[in-house]
C-alpha cells in the first residue's frame, strides 16, 4: 500500500556522520514524508527532527544544533543529515510518512554509534 525507501544507516564512530533518506509512496493515494524517529530497547519510540508543511522543523532537544532534517518536495524524498554523532543516537530509526487517513512507517534503519 506504502512504499518505503530508507537508506543511510550503519555503524560510526562517535563525532562521525550518517545521513539517513526516505522516500515514500502510496498506491492511488497520497502520502508525504512528515520526519524521523527512533528507538532504543526499552524505550518508547520518540520524535528526532520533523518538518512542517511550510518547511518549519522542530527537533528533540537532545538532537539540536547536530542533526538536519529536509526535504525534496519534488522527489518526497527526506533526510536527516546527523553529525557529531554520540553514543546515545544509537538507536532504530523509522521514517514517517502520512496520507489524510492514516499515519505509516518505513521499515526502521539501524544506527549505531560507538567507537
């Protein structure tokens, strides 16, 4: 129903960089790329960067002033670009996509950070 592309994950050193794309697609319907989340075990999933329809982003705190998150309206295609990466980045990250009904997620992609 949803089409997911995701790529970028992998292994880095910590103050290494990844940056991880989506593109997303549905089956007669409409959907956009909306952003990025992650998650750890034995945690909930929780929002990394998103960004608006105007083009405004927000970003976890903890994230801010290190990771960049974009977007080709043309392709709805977005990116995270994660620098300075530390440690605790490590986690699983899901690509968000949306139509008017419904929320979807890509298939999560692997980051792990550690030296």
């Amino acid at each position: 129903q949803v089409q997911f592309v995701v790529s970028g994950g992998g292994l880095v050193q910590p103050g290494g960089s990844l940056k991880l794309s989506c593109a997303a697609s549905g089956s007669g319907f409409r959907v956009w790329v909306t952003g990025w989340y992650r998650q750890t075990p034995g945690k909930q999933r929780e929002l990394v960067a998103r960004i608006t329809n105007d083009g405004s982003t927000v970003y976890a705190d903890s994230v801010k002033g290190r990771f960049t998150i974009s977007r080709d309206n043309a392709k709805n295609t977005m990116y995270l670009q994660m620098n300075s990466l530390k440690p605790e980045d490590t986690a699983v990250y899901y690509c968000n996509a949306r139509s008017l009904r419904n929320d979807y997620w890509g298939q999560g992609t692997q980051v792990t950070v550690s030296s």
